[in-house]
C-alpha cells in the first residue's frame, strides 16, 4: 500500500469516528430527551394514555395505573374501554360519547367529561381531551388522551357552595347588622338586619358611598380609609366604639359598632357588625325616670298631706271673715285669698292624681275611636282655622284591653302640650297609629318649636316645663297612666322641627 492510500484510509477512518462520535451525541441527546418526556409523561398528576384507531392501549403514564391499580404490562395491548370501564363494548358508542371515535371523525382535539370507577369502585368525575397524534400528511394511527379528575374540584364546589350559604343564612338570620366596605368606601354586604336597622333594601346601598349612613356633621369618613391603607394600623379595628348613625329617613340613632378588615389578593375589605342601641337607650332612660319619679311622688305625696289641712282652715276662716265685714274693699281682699287657696287645692289635688296608684277599668276597645273622639274635642275648643288635625289610624290594629277614659286623659294631655308648643299662627297636629307584635303603637306628632335634648330627659318629671303657664304634671299624670297599662311612652324632637311622643300599649 502507497503512502498516499495509507494516509487517505485514515483520513476516512478519522471521519468515520467523528461521524459515530456525532451519532453518539445525538443518540445520547435522544436519551436524555427521552428521559426528560419520560419523567414529565410519568410525573404528571394528569392521566395520559395513548391508544390507536382499534382502542389498543400502547401506553399509559402512572397516574393512569395509580387510578386503575394495574401494572403497565398487563394494560399494554389492552382495550381502553376493558380498563376504564369494565367493559366489553366501546364507551357509549353508540351515543357518540366515545371521545376515540369523536377525534377520528373530526380528526380534531376533542372534549368531554365522563364517570369512571377507579380500583376501590368509587365513582370520579373526569374532564378528558383525546389529542389526535399527526405526523406530517401520515394518518392519524394514534391518539393521545389526558384525563383530570374533576371530583375534588367538584366538592370543594359543593362545600364552598353549603359555606356560602351557610354563611348566608347566618348573616340573613343575624339579629345584628353587618355590613362591609371596600377600599373604595363602597358598601359591598348589607345583611337583612341592617336593611330593618337603617330602613334601606340592599339594592338601594350596595355600591353606594358609606357616608349614606354617617350624619353629615360627622363628615367624610373615606380619609380613615385611606389612613389604614397607607398606616395599616388603626385605632378602632378590633374594638367596640359608641357612634351615632343614620337612617333611610334621616333620623340619627346610637349604635355600638365592632370593625375589623380582611386583606386578600392585594385588597382590603372593611366588615362592621352594628348593634343599635336605642331601644337600650331608651330602656335605661326609662328606668332612671321610673326612679326620679317614683323618689319625687314620695316627697310630693308628704307635701301634699302637709299642706291639705292648713289650706283647708285659711279657706274655712277667710269666708268666715268675710261675711263679717262691711267694707266691700276689704272684702274684695279677701276673695283673692279664697281664690288663690282654691288654685292651691286644685294644685294640691292634681298632685293627689300623680301621687296615688291608679286603678284601671279595662275594657275591650278600639282605640282608633277614642282617638277620633278626642280629636272631636279637641276640634271644639281650638279654632279651624289655625289648627289642623290629621289622622293616620291603621283600620288593623284592632280592639285591645284598656281603660278607654283613661288613655283619653292621655291623648289630650299630650295633644294640648303639642298646640301649645306651636306658633300663634298654628300648625297641624298628626296622631297615627300602628299594629306592632306585642301590642299597638300611637305616634301624636306636632310642628312647634321642639324640645332641647337637655329637656327631653326632664318632661315627664312633676313641676318641670318650659311654657310660663301651666303646672308641669299634665305629662307626668300621663306617663303614670301608661305605666298602669304596662305600656310606654317617650318623646324625641328636634328643636325647630317639632316633636313626636310615642305611645306603646300592650295587647293584653
């Protein structure tokens, strides 16, 4: 062999190396890649199966075993429909269900949810996609299925759906209002006891501005917001504060309110549970005027007895006096002794009226006709036209057990205290009433100059009022008659709009 093909051959085999090496790469590539597929076709939670046209299994991953509880050897070569089914025919072939049959008629990815039985018998819901396998113009001659378990996410749907509502019936059942704002300061829950508490329906809040709900004088509360966001601190959050809110109709009322806030996904929501407290207000009220009055009718009761007998004997000897004298100035001096001892025991037996245990005579009746008829009384003695006097009497309330007359007394008395409270030039008096569940309700409304809150806390008080005359027990003779009906009776005003008393009697 010639030094020229000497060297030519290893030339050759030089090249011949490099090409088996570059070979050798490649096939060590394909391992690697194949190893790569193999550990994603196997570490998927997915099931993957792969079949051909006539429902032969030539693979399957391990979450497909998993679920079955077969080895790979003794699915391979098996039909789909003998593994997942326990079956003998293809699934729902003849419904068309079959997603094989579906990919080789559309020669399409095709999507489907089926029920299968996994190796305990348990049926799960699957969310399955057949792929058709293609490879450049060929005939699709396999098909590539991946199956999700949708039975986890379905009950977790379920349970979140029973939580939801749940979490719906307590808020809807909730004797509290609750109510949340986002970050926004709009209303985005309003519950069923807060639509009663402020008189809005939901549809009327939601989405709406929180400074609905707060007193204007309060202003806008939006900068707190906005304070928490940018501090993340507070000192309200997680604490139970005494505020003053508003409702439908414009009326202010105390509430007792607990805030916290929820942080998700980047956005804050704020949740308030809102108890009002006025009926506990008023409550309390009520007691310490039972007490103040109760500690008064004892001293009057002392004052009245001690001062009964001396008027008695000045009256007695003035009008012995005075039929012995002869001048008539004199005389006329006296008449106004007898007359202001008269005022005196008129006075001394009103306070007899506050100061003793009132016996009632029940009787069923309608309380909407004693209302009427005090109405007509009251029409004869104050002119038409400076006075107006409306009614707004519910025709379901009812006849209830009372003392008719008595509750008369009432209803003049306050009414009186109502036209006096108005201009000379009049105003109109409004009584109304209403069925409530223990009883009924009459609301006797005014539009004179309204009652200072410092007052308000006094008027039912013997000797208290604010009009030059008048002698202060007409309101407290009348709360007396109401607590005789274990009824109630209150007030609220505002000064230059007029005042509404309210009356409750119970039913029985």
């Amino acid at each position: 062999m010639s030094t020229k093909d000497h060297s030519k051959l290893i030339e050759e085999i030089n090249q011949l190396k490099e090409t088996l090496e570059e070979k050798n790469q490649e096939i060590d590539n394909l391992k690697i890649s194949n190893l790569f597929l193999e550990t994603i076709f196997d570490g998927i939670s997915e099931e993957i199966m792969v079949v051909d046209r006539e429902f032969n299994i030539n693979d399957v991953n391990k979450a497909f075993l998993k679920r079955y509880g077969f080895s790979k050897s003794s699915v391979l070569g098996k039909k789909c429909y003998e593994i997942k089914h326990r079956s003998d025919t293809p699934c729902y072939s003849g419904d068309k269900n079959c997603p094989l049959e579906r990919a080789q008629e559309t020669g399409e990815r095709v999507e489907m949810t089926q029920f299968h039985q996994d190796a305990n018998g348990d049926t799960k819901e699957m969310f399955v996609v057949m792929y058709p396998l293609k490879s450049g113009r060929r005939s699709v001659k396999y098909f590539l299925e991946i199956a999700r378990d949708l039975t986890e996410y379905r009950n977790l749907f379920r349970e979140l759906q029973a939580s939801e509502q749940r979490f719906r019936a307590i808020l809807d059942t909730a004797t509290n209002a609750v109510l949340s704002i986002n970050e926004d300061h709009k209303i985005i829950l309003f519950n069923n006891a807060a639509q009663r508490i402020f008189g809005y329906s939901s549809q009327e809040v939601l989405g709406k501005d929180l400074n609905i709900l707060i007193p204007p004088r309060y202003g806008d509360h939006q900068m707190y917001v906005q304070r928490f966001l940018e501090r993340r601190e507070s000192d309200i959050v997680g604490k139970t504060i005494s505020l003053i809110a508003l409702r439908k109709g414009g009326e202010e009322f105390p509430i007792e309110l607990s805030l916290s806030c929820l942080e998700m996904g980047g956005r804050v929501t704020f949740t308030a549970i809102i108890r009002d407290v006025s009926e506990h207000r008023r409550m309390e009220s009520k007691l310490l005027q039972s007490e103040r009055l109760a500690a008064v009718g004892q001293a009057v009761a002392h004052v009245a007895h001690e001062i009964k007998n001396p008027l008695m004997v000045i009256g007695g000897v003035s009008n012995q006096v005075k039929r012995n004298l002869l001048q008539e100035k004199e005389s006329q001096k006296l008449d106004i002794v007898i007359e202001e001892v008269r005022r005196l025991e008129g006075l001394v037996a009103n306070l007899g009226d506050f100061t003793k245990e009132y016996r009632l005579v029940k009787r069923s009746a309608d309380i909407n006709s004693v209302i009427r008829d005090v109405i007509k009384i009251m029409e004869g003695v104050y002119p038409a036209e400076r006075y107006d006097f409306k009614e707004r009497l519910s025709p379901y309330i009812g006849e209830i057990e009372c003392d008719p007359d008595k509750l008369k007394q009432v209803f003049i008395n306050v009414i009186s205290n109502g036209i006096e409270a108005m201009s000379d030039s009049g105003g109109t008096i409004t009584v109304s009433t209403e069925k409530i569940w223990h009883g009924i309700e009459v609301r006797i409304s005014d539009e004179g100059i309204g009652i200072q809150d410092e007052d308000l806390e006094h008027i039912f008080e013997p000797f208290y009022t604010t009009r030059e005359r008048g002698s202060g027990l007409g309101l407290s003779i009348s709360y007396k008659l109401i607590e005789a009906h274990k009824g109630e009776i209150w007030a609220s005003s505002r000064p230059g709009k007029g005042t509404t008393f309210v009356i409750r009697i119970p039913a029985k």
